[in-house]
C-alpha cells in the first residue's frame, strides 16, 4: 500500500489532479463571490491564497515531475495546506467567539510589501467583507468549516505522501 502511493506522487496526473482540485475550489470562491454576491473577508482572502499556493504547489511536478519539481511541490503544498488549516480555523473561531465585539479581523490584506496582490489583483484579493458573518451554510457547516474539512484533507493527503515517500526505498 505504502509502494503504491509513494510512486502515486511520481504520476504527473497525480499532480495534475491537485491541480485541478485547487482549481476547481478557487472558481467555486469565485462564483460565491460574484454570482451568489457573498462578499469575502481578510480570513476568506488568505485561504483563498492558501489554496493558490496548493495550485502553484503542484505545477513544476505536473509539468516537470522529477525529484527537484517534486520537492517543490511537497514544500508548497504542505506549508500553503497546513497555513489554510490554521487560517480557516482562526476564522472559525473568530465566527463562533462568545464576544465577537473582541473577535475581529483586519481591513486591508497584509501581504508582502513586495506581493501586494489586493492591488495587483483587486477582483480576486481584496477583502469586502466581514470575517465574523456568517451569510452561508451546508449541512449545518459554514464556509470556514468546509474550508477546515477541505485543507484538512489536503495536509492528510500530503503527510500520508510524505510518509509513504520516506518509508518506501526505491526500487
């Protein structure tokens, strides 16, 4: 089992379907906040950043797949997983908070100085709204739990990966 997933991460597909799962969730975002009017927050504006370093993440090892692409990618894609957990959950606990006149969140997005994407890209990264808002929810789950199921099993994903590549030898 570990075999069979240790060489799973040398299948350019394998990388292209994480691409394109990225993708697909940053196009979802899109649609809520253009067709469906739900205007994103500064913590929905960072997982929306998360998942386009997941995106990024898997291109060098889809286009290229060897070891250097691969460790690209696995660096990538663990530090944008991981950071969309723990931004999802802050979002989350700010939503939830028993005094939400405490729990708040910034205005302006605090990119680089050198990336300043909310003014390179203003359509895609500029917070319009208020990350205690709660405007949408499925299954009884808003927007920052979903986010927290979906780059929960991005991190799973990546550490079973991982694992899986150290334990294996090479055959």
């Amino acid at each position: 089992m570990l075999k069979k997933l240790s060489s799973l991460s040398t299948d350019k597909r394998a990388w292209g379907l994480l691409f394109v799962s990225a993708l697909s969730l940053e196009m979802g975002a899109l649609y809520f906040q253009y067709v469906t009017d739900l205007r994103p927050c500064i913590m929905c504006i960072y997982q929306r950043t998360a998942l386009f370093g997941v995106m990024f993440a898997a291109i060098p090892a889809m286009l290229f797949n060897n070891l250097i692409t691969r460790l690209i990618g696995y660096v990538g894609w663990g530090i944008s997983a991981i950071w969309g957990l723990l931004i999802a959950i802050e979002h989350m606990d700010i939503q939830t908070a028993v005094n939400p006149f405490f729990a708040t969140c910034e205005f302006v997005p605090n990119f680089p100085f050198w990336a300043p994407l909310h003014e390179w890209l203003p359509s895609i990264f500029s917070a319009t709204g208020d990350c205690g808002d709660i405007n949408w929810s499925f299954m009884d789950m808003s927007m920052p739990q979903w986010m927290i199921v979906v780059f929960a099993i991005y991190s799973v994903i990546w550490a079973v990966i991982i694992v899986s590549r150290v334990l294996v030898k090479p055959s």
